[in-house]
C-alpha cells in the first residue's frame, strides 16, 4: 500500500487516504515525512525486504509497493543508500512488479516498474500533488471535481480500456509502465526502460539455442517471484501460458503444495475443461472448478467496477474477481497466473494487422492504425452510432485514437513490424488492461497476483527474439511449444487459441436481460448526455440497422461506464 501528498502536510487528508487502501495491506500504516512530501506506507501480503520505507533525515526517503529486486541491494537501506549515489538512474536496475517514491534532495520522484504490473495515480488539489496506487482514492478526496475526458471515454469504446498517461477523469494521471515523473511537473513522464533497443542486438544463436535460453529466463522468472507459504494457488485456464506456469511451479515445488483453480459458466455455455482437466492430470495437480453465473455476480456487480478504479470493458475481469473472493476464502495470499504470454509472445490480432501490413488495399492515411482499432472487435465502429452528435464534436479521433498508435507505428525502433505491434500490446493493452484489471481484482480480496510471464526479462528475450520464434507458418508463442513440446500433453501444445469465453452474448438476451435495461435504460444515462438513448435500446434488443454486432462485449462496456460513472458522480 503506498498514497502520499507532494506540498503542505495534510495528516487527516493522507489518514484518509490510506484508510481506503485498506484492503491492500496486512501491516501497520507507516507516515514518513519530509519538508513538502509526506506518504503512508504498508507491507503487502507477499512484500519483500526491499519493499519498504526509510527515513534518513530531511535529506530523503524512499518507499515501495509490490515485489522489487535489485542485483546490489538486500534491504531497503542499502537500496536508500544506492538511490542517493545514483539519483533516478537507480531505476535501471531495480526490477520486478513495484511503484514507489523517491525524495531526495528537495526532488520527489514517483515511478512504475519495467512491465507495468503495479500501477500509481496522481493529482493535483489545493496546489499539492496527491498520488495513490488506486485512482478512486483520489477522486474520493475533498476539492477534487470529477469531469469525465472526451477524449478518454473514445478510447475506452475503442479499446476497452483507457491507454496512455490519461484516466476517464480529467486532472488524474496514470504513470505510464516502465517511467517515472518528479511531482512537480506530473504531466511529464520520462521513460527509463527501452526494451525495443535490443533488437537484432544478440549475438547468433541457433534455434535450439533461443529456445534453451528463453527456458532458463522463463524459469528464472518463477524464482525472481517470492515463494508464498507452503500451499500455493494457480490460476488455470487450459491454455498453454497457464499450463507453462502450473508446469513450471509443480516441478520446482511438488504438486502436493500446489492447488490450481479453475473457472467455468455452467453446463450450457463452452468451456476448456477437458484441457484443464488434462492438465490437471498431467501435473497430479488438484485443481478445483468454480461455476460462475450472473445470480452469483450481478449482486456485487457495482463492487467489481468500484474495484477497477477505471472503468475497464473486459467481461474477464469478473471472473477474475470471483474467482479471487474464492481463493482468498480458502486463506492463499497469492495467486500465480499466466497472463502476459499474448502480449508478449504474440496474440490473435497479430496475424490480422499483419496480412493487412503486406497485402491490405487501400493504402488510406492512417490506415495501420485504423485497422489495429477495428482488430480491436470492441466498440470503434459504434462511436458515430452510439454517441451523441455534441459528445463526438469534442473527439478527434486522428488525434485521440489513431495518434496513440501513430507514435509505436512511426519510424524508431523496432523495425520488425511484428515487433511493433507486441510493443503496442505490451505498453498498451499488457500496462494498461491485462496487468492492472489482475492486480485490481486479486488487491480487491487481498491477494497478490504473481505473473511470472510477464517479467522484464521476458520483454528483453522477446524484443531479441528472431521473428520466426515468435510466430511460424501463422502458428503463434511457436518457442512456447518448442520449449514444451515434451513436457505438456499434444493437446495442450496443439490446440488453437481461444481465451476465456465469457458468455454475455447469452447472458444479455438471458438471465442479464432486465438487469441491463433496468440500468441503461434509465433516465439518469439519457440526462447524462452521452450516449444516445436510441442506439442503446437497438443493442439491448440486438438488432441494429448494420446487421449482427458484437452486442454481447459492447453492452457490457456500456454496463460498466454507467457504473462506475454512478459511483463517481452520484446516483
């Protein structure tokens, strides 16, 4: 847990703070002050010895949140000391999934690990900077006056998720993965991690050799993650990222300590448990299986938005919130998973923009980008429909959605367009959705999520990666099934990409039905201004003029903006 002010000491107001993150920690609350930069700090469930805070003098402090390492540091102190000597570049060599503070000579510096797997946020109120590892901490304070950024809910519609240093709020910042800002100047961050700098940078190995390599990162990965008590939980989806893992974690610490969970939504609905179970077997692995359905989750519905903080429009993120209430029920405190392998090592958007990067036709400005949106399948085609005529004057999409891209696309490394587009999935949908909607829905319960996968160590391997090791005769994470061709089941190794399919294309026209009207239809979202209530009611009774839609995914974006939108303005 970590929240702070950068100006006047506020006690009640950072007290305040730090009673919101309560359910991030299990230790006493720690005040350190310095001249203008005052913080609250708590150990999480899994913290490590240098995930601490430290008061020298007037001088400096620093204090982190998450699981950092550092190859020269075996304490906090010691690493205090390295950041005096070093300043900033400290950064450099601390690793791990953290967030933390520096204040050192009259500079306060706030900062996100490599990868993005903890998440900080930051405001301005009363000319003093306020910051916090959740964004509702801070929309929650006196003086803030929430106003939702145009420009952010395009490219929530868009993506599903709000990219970039912008939130859904104006006035709150999210420090982008892999930088750093000094409080005094929030709106700029400064990147101090260039993983696309690697590439072609390796010396000549044979395939056999990449592979070899890429095993011992992998499994260095696990041993960078500390070890929670004697049992531990594992996420397991049957897909080849979490089988690595389950693999991976039942040969290091004997299958008899490990307990997978699994998540399925009934008997009627598709689902990958002949291959979890396979798996299961294959490990000698328990692996419990919980049935989720909309009578167990609408009820905490307005919960699971609230605990996102942002609005995120992934129906997986319910799932993982249930299934992390379930686990915490049975006393883990951690939970590994195997998120990050698509971002990554690659992902079922990858071969669509690439048949259109050689063979697309027209060739329109912009066309890269606009073709990464629709790949996208969310709701980038809905905005001209489903906005209001006064809310899309105030987007400009070549500005707010195509220029996110622009820059990733632009010349620059990496030169590999297939290496472009994972750094895209790696800064943009792994910082952004992936890792933060994990960590928001295990923190919600008190668990610490463990994503070996998507260690920095593995973004450096994958950036020097030959292409053809990343994706082979349009067979994608091809060095995954290499490396594990004997020691997972053929079907594992074999079967196709699905992920996990939430079935609330069903649950909409189903059990979901009067829910979602009760909630969309309501005068409150018409007065709102935003979205026209016309369209809505085509997509709840799904039936649009353009033919078949994905009614499913985008009601239940709309069903999670109007959440949160509640939460934060009234109502």
């Amino acid at each position: 847990m970590l929240c702070g002010i950068r100006g006047n000491r506020n006690d009640e107001m950072l007290s305040s703070m730090a009673a919101r993150l309560g359910h991030r920690h299990t230790g006493e609350v720690k005040y350190l002050h310095g001249v203008d930069c005052h913080v609250a700090w708590a150990p999480d469930a899994c913290s490590n010895s240098l995930c601490g805070a430290v008061g020298s003098d007037e001088s400096g402090f620093i204090a982190l949140s998450g699981i950092p390492r550092h190859p020269s540091a075996r304490s906090i102190e010691e690493l205090l000391q390295i950041a005096q000597e070093e300043g900033i570049k400290f950064l450099d060599e601390l690793g791990g999934p953290f967030v933390g503070i520096l204040y050192h000579s009259g500079k306060c510096y706030l900062f996100r690990d490599k990868a993005g797997r903890r998440t900080m946020y930051l405001t301005e109120i009363g000319g003093s900077i306020c910051f916090a590892i959740e964004s509702r901490v801070l929309y929650s304070l006196p003086g803030f006056s929430p106003e939702i950024l145009p420009a952010s809910l395009a490219q929530y519609l868009a993506f599903s998720y709000v990219p970039g240093g912008n939130t859904m709020l104006r006035g709150i910042r999210e420090i982008p993965a892999g930088c750093y800002i000094e409080a005094r100047s929030p709106d700029t961050a400064v990147r101090y991690f260039f993983p696309e700098r690697l590439e072609n940078s390796a010396s000549e190995r044979t395939d056999r050799e990449w592979i070899g390599v890429f095993d011992q990162s992998f499994r260095r990965c696990i041993d960078h993650l500390p070890a929670p008590s004697s049992n531990r939980a594992v996420f397991l989806s049957g897909g080849i990222d979490s089988s690595m893992v389950t693999d991976a974690l039942a040969e290091k610490y004997g299958f008899s300590s490990l307990k997978a969970f699994a998540i399925h939504f009934g008997k009627d609905y598709p689902n990958e448990l002949p291959w979890i179970r396979e798996m299961a077997k294959h490990c000698n692995v328990e692996c419990e299986e919980v049935e989720v359905n909309p009578k167990m989750f609408v009820p905490s519905l307005e919960e699971i938005v609230s605990s996102l903080n942002d609005p995120i429009g992934d129906p997986v993120a319910m799932p993982n919130y249930q299934l992390a209430r379930h686990v915490a029920g049975q006393g883990f405190e951690a939970v590994y998973n195997g998120e990050g392998g698509d971002p990554l090592f690659g992902g079922p958007k990858n071969m669509t923009m690439l048949l259109h990067h050689w063979y697309g036709q027209p060739r329109e400005k912009n066309h890269r980008e606009k073709g990464y949106l629709s790949s996208y399948r969310r709701g980038y085609e809905e905005l001209h429909y489903l906005l209001t005529p006064d809310y899309r004057r105030q987007i400009d999409e070549e500005t707010d959605l195509e220029g996110i891209l622009s820059r990733h696309f632009g010349a620059g490394p990496p030169e590999s367009f297939l290496k472009k587009l994972l750094l895209i999935n790696m800064r943009l949908k792994g910082a952004h959705l992936i890792l933060p909607k994990v960590e928001r829905m295990l923190g919600a319960h008190g668990l610490t999520p463990l994503s070996p996968l998507f260690d920095e160590e593995l973004i450096e391997l994958c950036m020097a990666l030959p292409g053809h090791l990343l994706l082979q005769n349009g067979i994608e994470k091809w060095i995954f099934k290499e490396a594990y061709r004997d020691r997972l089941p053929d079907s594992i190794i074999n079967r196709p990409k699905s992920g996990m399919r939430v079935p609330v294309h069903y649950w909409f026209r189903g059990e979901m039905k009067r829910y979602a009207r009760h909630i969309l239809l309501d005068r409150k979202v018409k007065n709102a201004g935003i979205f026209d209530h016309r369209r809505i009611r085509k997509l709840l009774n799904y039936d649009t003029d353009e033919g078949p839609g994905r009614y499913g995914i985008r009601l239940w974006m709309l069903l999670t903006f109007e959440l949160w939108r509640r939460e934060v303005f009234g109502g």
